[in-house]
C-alpha cells in the first residue's frame, strides 16, 4: 500500500501479529468473537487464504463444533491478555506499562476515517518519533486508504450466513460474559455483524 513504506523504502515494521509478550505496545483490533471465529474458520480450512471461503457444509459435524470450543478459548485469553489493565478509553498502558490503543473491526466498517484517523495519530505518537520511523502525516494516510477501501482482502458477501446453532451461541455468550462490547456490538445474541447493522 501507498502508505506501508517510510520514505527510505522499507516496510515500515510497526505492527504484526505475533507473541504478544515480546511486543513493546500494540494497537489492538477486536472483533466480535463471532465474526472472528467464521473468518478464521474459512481462513484455516481454504487453506490459510484471507479471502478463501468454505461450503456451508464445512460450518456443520465435529469439526466445526471443535473448532467453535478451542476458538473461542483463545479469543478469551488474547482478549484478556491485552485488555487487562483496561479501565476507560481506547488508548491505555497495559499491566506491563506498554501502550495500547483498542479498536474496533465493526467501527472501521462503519466509520473508517474516524477510526484509521485516531489510529494513525496514535501509531505517529507512539512508536513513528520514538523508533526514528518517517511515516506518512495522518491526512496522507489516510487518503491513501480512502482512496482503496476495498482492498484486496475480502471475501465474497455470498458466503454470508449465521452457522451458529443456539447451542453453540449460548456457550459462547457465556464464556466472553465479561469482555463482551455491548456499546459496539449490541446485546450478546450471537448476531453477525451483517445481521446486527
């Protein structure tokens, strides 16, 4: 993209996935467990393609209902390993005094601008003077993203649909009780975010 590389060239390495313990501070995107857990289901059985999707057929049997338990534990402990020290805002330090800005997948749908343009001021303010990293000026990043939205990483809108049997919605409800964001995603009924527009 028009905005990944700092003036010299190089990639500019400010953030990735990868062991969090090892990380000096993150912007965190979040995304409801259930949204999370279809995309990383088609992700992993197309072959660990980000734009790949299964047959509904895939979403049904033992498989998909091991997938759903093991899933779901692990949204929980990332979840909480970087929301531990979270009491207000969407900019914090976490227990380890490393800094954190928590984002919202579902907010960048809906407003991108708002949400790419308190990003891109918080990655300068945190890691662009400190690193010695020349990034773009938020207005040029941001119009650089504007100008493609769409991207090259997105999957089909045909393969929508809620694969989720009540079973498995309750569990899940259950188990992210305390890290669920009612204020982003409504009450916890087990809704996709196309469902919950």
């Amino acid at each position: 993209g028009c905005w990944s590389k700092a003036r010299t060239g190089r990639p500019v390495p400010v953030a990735r996935t990868g062991d969090p313990t090892m990380a000096s501070g993150a912007l965190y995107v979040i995304r409801s467990p259930f949204d999370a857990l279809v995309a990383e289901f088609n992700r992993r059985s197309a072959g660990l393609n980000h734009t790949g999707s299964v047959p509904r057929s895939a979403f049904q049997g033992p498989e998909w209902d091991a997938f759903v338990s093991n899933y779901i534990s692990g949204w929980v402990t990332n979840v909480e390993f970087w929301l531990h020290a979270h009491q207000a805002g969407r900019s914090y330090r976490d227990a380890r005094a490393r800094p954190v800005h928590l984002a919202f997948y579902e907010l960048f749908v809906h407003s991108l601008g708002e949400e790419a343009t308190l990003m891109f001021d918080w990655l300068r303010g945190h890691f662009a003077a400190r690193r010695g990293l020349d990034l773009p000026q938020t207005s040029d990043a941001l119009l650089c993203l504007l100008n493609d939205q769409q991207g090259s990483f997105r999957r089909s809108s045909k393969s929508r649909f809620n694969p989720f049997s009540q079973a498995q919605r309750d569990k899940i409800c259950a188990q992210v009780a305390g890290l669920w964001h009612a204020d982003v995603w409504g009450p916890c009924t087990g809704a996709m975010q196309w469902e919950r527009k």
